[in-house]
C-alpha cells in the first residue's frame, strides 16, 4: 500500500546547501543583534501595564490537521485544558491542502484588492480564511463561555505549513473579532509552530529574563538555553505529521522545521489496512524516515516532543520505541511527566506565550515597581521553579 508523504521544503542539495548557509547567517546575526541590544537595555516604559491587562488569562488556541484545542495560562502560573473541536471537513480537506503545498499561492493585484475590499465590507479575505475563522470563532466562543469572560487577544500555534500564512491566520483571527500576540516584528515571533509551542508547553527552552527578550537571547548567546535538535510528531485521527526543528528558545522567531506530513496513517486509516499489524508497521516506517536521513548525515535527535489526540495510545508508544530505538524508551515510559499530555500541550505552550506578552510592554521595559507586587513577585519565582 503506498503512503503519500510530502517534504515541506522540497530542495536540491546545493540548494539546501546554499540555504542552510544563509538561514545561520541571519540566524547568527539576530542573536548578535540581541546581544547588542541587550548590553544597551531596552528603552525604560513610560507608564506601567494595567493590573487588568497583567492578570489576565493567557488564551492559548492549537490547530492541527483536524481539530481546534485550547488551553488557559493565569497568572499565577496555573493551566486550564479548556476545549477540544473537530473542525468540519471543509477544514479538514483545506489543511491537507496546505500541507502538500511548498510555498503559498502566488496573489495577484486583483487578489489582493479583493481580499482588502472583502475586509472592508466585513467578509473573510478569502475562503480559506473563512474556513479558518469558523474554527477559531468556535473555539473563542466555547473558551469565553467557559472563562465566563470576553476574549481579547490570543495565541494560535499552527502546523508550520508554508502555504499556511501569518496574514491567513491573522486575518481569521480579526474576522472573529480577536487579536492576536503573534504581530509584533522581530525579535517576536510572527507565527508559532506546534514544535516550539509543545515544546514550551512541555516545560522546556524557556529564559529566566523573560521580562527581557534580549536577555532571553542573551541567555542562548551564552549557551543557558543549549540548542536541541527536536523531533516532533504529531499523531491525530486524520494525519501524523514529523518534523526535525532545531529549538533553544522556545519563542524565537526564526525557527522553522523540516517536516513530513502523511495523510493517510492517522488513526482513522486503521481500518483501511488488511491487519492492524501492517498499519502500525506503516506508522513505525514513517516515524523513522527524518531521524534517519539526519543521523545520515551525523546529526543526531536531541529532544522529542509529542502532539495530538491519538499519540496516547500504547500501540503508538511501541512504534515510537520501534523507530527511535532504546535510548528513548525511558523518556517515553515517563509520558507526561517529561512532555506533557499531548492532547493539551501544545494549546498550553501557546497560552504560555500568551501570558508572557501580556505580563511584557512591547519594545520597552517597565521600571520595576510596576511588577513588585507580591502577585509578581510569585509569578516571576513560579517560572524559575519550573526551569530547575
């Protein structure tokens, strides 16, 4: 039975070559940058954020393949696993979509005057973002009834499809009537993947200083916050998906992933199959294709993530150990403990961010009576106890 599997970046060695060269470059570049910026601080705020604003709950929403999550970050350090939706299959068939495709669709002057004019009379951009809005609204609207509370801003970690665009995504979210944290140029991230944010969500490449996002980068500069090789996988109903990122801070707005996507192997496939023996054999071959070609090339995974409705199930586990050998096998026994549930995990790495941007001005720091509170005070040594 054959599987069809995509490379996201499909590219020739010299290219990838080329371009390997030039993404460490900006790569090394920004974290000068944010050395530099670090020894000269941040400008100092010339007000201090409204208690209303610090305090509230970061809402952190996940979209995968199929389904919509979300999660809720307080203030005092605590999450709420809030929802979990399935998404129609209008959504379910564009996902796949663009998950097969390398780049996004090339917009023309007359796209593009269409999208603006569709915002100005109050319609969805185009119609993927009306697809993607239906979900997001309906998370919204489950989460705010939930908190008994208006929603305002929000976090939405996305599969990192290239063809799945900040201004896509952006766009839905307005069309709902929220904003979102994900806005803001360089050093914040535009866009925050399912690796990053499971891998946050998971207790893991977080900064101290994270008041600071130039002491964060400082912080990696210094090799506080050491660069992992992650293997994520995300196994769904509909879909299992593995990438290979290369991860320090969690937050950082240049990562991105190589990944794999295979529609046909989520769960739901099973069936498909003459015996459950020859899926799982399927799914433990697929697991194994991007630690392979990397190890070929002497890089080894450093880290693991896990994500997704179905990556629970203990036949799931045995693949894993199957495919990635025994050196994981303690960290997968540990589950939870060490990666977080993978149903919620990623929806909390997002509500993580979330309340991080809301505690945090933009492009200036606050004078430290502005967070001297007790409140504060706890929250701040709530964070450095989960980095121990």
């Amino acid at each position: 039975m054959s599987h069809l599997t995509r490379v996201a970046a499909t590219k020739s060695p010299k290219f990838a070559r080329m371009f390997g060269v030039f993404y460490h470059a900006i790569f090394l570049a920004m974290r000068l940058v944010g050395a530099l910026a670090y020894t000269c601080p941040l400008p100092e705020c010339g007000y201090c954020l409204e208690p209303q604003i610090r305090t509230a709950p970061g809402i952190g929403f996940e979209l995968t393949a199929s389904y919509g999550v979300s999660a809720v970050r307080y203030i005092d350090g605590s999450v709420r696993d809030v929802a979990m939706l399935h998404a129609q299959p209008n959504y379910i068939d564009l996902l796949t979509r663009l998950a097969q495709l390398a780049s996004p669709p090339q917009s023309s002057p007359w796209s593009r005057y269409l999208r603006r004019l569709n915002r100005i009379l109050g319609r969805p951009a185009t119609k993927d973002v009306g697809i993607l809005s239906t979900l997001i609204g309906s998370l919204a609207t489950t989460t705010a009834h939930e908190l008994n509370r208006t929603l305002n801003r929000v976090v939405v970690a996305t599969p990192d499809f290239p063809a799945l665009t900040s201004e896509d995504l952006n766009d839905a979210i307005e069309y709902v009537g929220l904003e979102s944290w994900l806005v803001y140029p360089i050093p914040y991230p535009k866009m925050l993947y399912t690796a990053n944010a499971a891998f946050a969500g998971s207790g893991r490449g977080l900064c101290t200083e994270w008041r600071n996002i130039y002491a964060c980068g400082d912080e990696v500069m210094d090799g506080d916050i050491p660069m992992e090789r992650v293997f994520a996988v995300s196994f769904t109903n509909t879909t299992l998906i593995t990438s290979v990122s290369h991860i320090d801070y969690a937050f950082d707005p240049l990562d991105h992933d190589t990944h794999l996507v295979a529609p046909n192997l989520g769960l739901a496939s099973l069936a498909s199959y003459p015996s459950p023996t020859e899926y799982w054999v399927a799914v433990t071959q697929h697991l194994q294709l991007l630690p392979g070609r990397f190890a070929e090339k002497g890089q080894q995974i450093s880290s693991l993530v896990l994500s997704g409705e179905s990556a629970t199930l203990p036949e799931f586990s045995k693949a894993l150990k199957d495919a990635l050998g025994g050196v994981w096998t303690a960290a997968l026994e540990k589950g939870g403990e060490e990666m977080g549930d993978p149903r919620w995990v990623t929806a909390r790495g997002a509500a993580r961010y979330a309340s991080i941007r809301q505690q945090v001005p933009w492009n200036c720091g606050e004078r430290e009576e502005c967070y001297s509170s007790e409140g504060d005070k706890n929250v701040s040594q709530t964070i450095k106890n989960e980095l121990k």
